[in-house]
C-alpha cells in the first residue's frame, strides 16, 4: 500500500521535501512508516522521540494500522505561540 | 466564532468584533509579540511561523470550545500568523468575551497554554549571527 507521509519544520528539512509517498507491506503500522522513513533520512532516528505523528488529522500512536491512502503527518515538538 | 491562520497581519479588533455580545461585560485578549530575545539570550532579526492547518484549526476550535466549557459560558476567537515575521508583529491573537472578567481571563489563559502544547505550529528563530533554529515551546504553562 501506499501512504503519503507529510513533514515540517526540521523534519521537513531533513527530509527535503513537504511530502513523500511511502510504500509499505499491507498491515504495516505507522511505527513502520516512522521506521522506513529514518531508515531513508539516519537524522531522523535522534528525534524520534520527540516526534508525535498523525493520520488524516488526529494523532495517533505508533501501533496504529495504516490504510492505502492515509495522510500520515510527522510532527516534531510544536513551537506555535 | 473566529478561528484563523493566516500569512497576512492579525487584526486584533477583528476578533474583538467576532467575540462581543450585548450579553457579554467583559473581553480578555492576549497578543503574543515577536520580541528581540530568542534561545539562550541570542538576538533575533525575525522569526518564522509554519502550520498544518488542516489540523491546527480544528486542535483550535476545539480548545475553545473546552475553555468555554471548563470556565462558564465564553466567546472565544484565536488568530495565528504564519510565514516571516519581524520584531514587534503579532504571531498570535486571542480575544475571549464572558459575561463577568474572571471568566474571560481564566478561559484566555487556558487558550494560549493549551494552543502552545497541541496545536501542531513551528517556529523558527533567525538570530542575528545568520544561524536559525527551529524552536520548540517549553514545557506546560511556560
């Protein structure tokens, strides 16, 4: 399946791009999406932490299942305000 | 009642405008302001707002809605700008209308801490040596 992974702010930086589309096997997690996305970008792995993540607007855990078509955000800490 | 992000200057008497009401006596409002000193006391020429709107309004509404719930019966309004921004320009507007002030001063409190721990926007610092930072907010309440 294919799921759209949006970044920002450092997380976009590192990566290069606003957004990317990952492939991932049929029941993958969005842990594994975090997993193959730092396997791509090693920076990642330092802030993984501190990374929340969200599909299709709401937050999430890592052992949540995606779907063909989600929107999974990357979130580093937020510094609105 | 008014829940914005935008990349144009905040008008605080917009918001002020979409929170009064002839049943209301009091209006609380916060301007958060772009102020010179940044990240271990360096200087700052600017910062820069970044959001994921889509889910940094509805994380807003939602906060306001709890803070008229929580606190008594409340108006709430919350502006964000995004994009650049220099020193002295307003980042975040918060207007809050109640019938009586404790109300509307607890309920704005309530929407900045909140607003600065789940709302998913970024700043990032450009401090004066040329070197910029994405800086994340402090702990609760800071």
């Amino acid at each position: 399946m294919r799921v759209r992974v949006l970044t920002f702010a450092g997380i976009r930086e590192i990566v290069g791009e606003p957004s990317r589309t990952l492939a991932l096997p049929e029941g993958a997690t969005a842990a594994d999406a975090w997993n193959a996305l730092a396997g791509e970008f090693p920076a990642l792995a330092a802030i993984a932490g501190s990374t929340r993540l969200a599909r299709n607007g709401a937050f999430i855990d890592g052992s949540a299942a995606l779907r063909e078509g989600d929107e999974l955000a990357v979130l580093p800490p937020f510094g609105g305000g | 009642m008014k829940y914005e992000i935008t990349r144009e200057p905040l008008d605080p008497q917009s918001l002020l405008d979409a929170v009064r009401s002839d049943e209301c006596g009091a209006i609380v409002t916060f301007l958060g302001v772009v102020r010179v000193m940044g990240d271990g006391d360096r200087p700052v020429d600017g910062l820069a707002y970044e959001a994921y709107p889509e889910m940094a309004l509805p994380e807003m509404r939602a906060i306001g809605a709890e803070a008229s719930s929580r606190f008594g019966e409340a108006r709430v309004a919350i502006a964000h700008r995004i994009g650049d921004l220099a020193l002295g320009e307003v980042s975040v507007a918060i207007a809050v209308a109640s019938k009586h002030r404790a109300v509307a001063f607890d309920a704005c409190e309530y929407v900045i801490d909140e607003l600065k721990q789940r709302v998913p926007i970024w700043k990032r610092e450009n401090y004066r040596d040329g070197e910029t930072r994405w800086r994340p907010n402090a702990s609760p309440h800071a």
